[in-house]
C-alpha cells in the first residue's frame, strides 16, 4: 500500500491497511524506529495479526532468536542489544488467560512497567484495563476484505495517548 492509501494521518492517530506479511513486517520496522517506552496495548480479534506484528517488531528491534507466544506463561521477557552498546528490555505479554488482573501482581508485572526504557507489549491488555496504566501507544487490528476475491487485510488503527505525546512520538511517518 502506499501513503495515499492511508484512511487517516497524522501525528498522534494513524490508521494503515496491511494488504500482507511484507506491510506487516514493514510497520514493525517503522514501530522498531520509535522512540517507545511504557506500554503498547494491543487489541483486536484472535487470528487479526497481533502477535506476528510482534514477532516482526521484535526481530526489528533486534532481537535475533525465536519468539515465544506469551499465551501460557503471560510474559517473555527479552534483552535486546542496541547498535550504542546499551540493552533494551522489551517484554511481551498476552493476557488473553488471564483470570484476575491481580495475578500481574503476583508474577511482578508492576516492575516490567516500572523498568526505564523498557517497552512493554501487551495484547489483550483489557483484561486488566483496569490495573495497567494507561499505555504509550493505542494499536488496534482488525481484519477486512481488500478485494473483490475476499483476500484478507488488516486494517491497523494507532494512537498515541497523552503519555506518548509528553515522549514527543510522532505517527506522521508511519506509512506502507
């Protein structure tokens, strides 16, 4: 897709249709680029393309090995060596079998989220909407037709909260 294609533009909402694997590996390089810590919920449907756009953005931020699904163990923590020497921590958490959002409390989950610089990716985050605090970054997925022969896209909608905005992200560059 290109950027006439964008349904809406701007640099606190973005909203980008994933016409494949290659927008979706795409966008995660453009999210990797950000300057993101805090938390990013992720919302939409099973099968609408979370936890791919995950892995993709996982390998762009430069992790090298396999990616774990979370579903099970709620967490996979990650420690991600930067081109500057340092170590990012990304965490990426599925909440989709959480119970109560007490049970974060007792696998420590306040101390992913109070970690600096780390980055917090968390789907299915309102099952605890609730307990987190309000994320960085809103991205909802969702699947739609793309043609007239029923091939399937995924129609992403990004926002920034008022967090993000105070860490000065910008959404205008986002494009496929």
């Amino acid at each position: 897709m290109h950027n006439d294609q964008s349904i809406e533009n701007s640099d606190i909402v973005q909203t980008l249709i994933l016409n494949s694997e290659q927008d979706t590996q795409l966008l995660a390089k453009q999210l990797a680029a950000l300057p993101l810590t805090g938390s990013v919920w992720l919302a939409g449907d099973l099968g609408a393309g979370k936890t791919t756009l995950t892995r993709y953005w996982l390998h762009a931020l430069g992790h090298t090995g396999a990616v774990k699904s979370p579903t099970y163990t709620l967490v996979e923590p990650y420690s991600i060596e930067q081109s500057n020497g340092t170590t990012k921590p990304v965490y990426h958490a599925d909440l989709y079998r959480l119970q109560d959002p007490e049970e974060l409390s007792f696998i420590g989950f306040d101390e992913y989220l109070d970690e600096p610089e780390a980055l917090v990716i968390i789907e299915w985050a309102s099952r605890a909407d609730g307990y987190l605090p309000m994320p960085t970054l809103f991205i909802d997925m969702t699947q739609v037709e793309s043609d007239d022969k029923g091939n399937e896209a995924r129609q992403v909608y990004l926002r920034v909260s008022k967090a993000g905005q105070a860490q000065g992200l910008d959404l205008s560059k986002l494009t496929i």
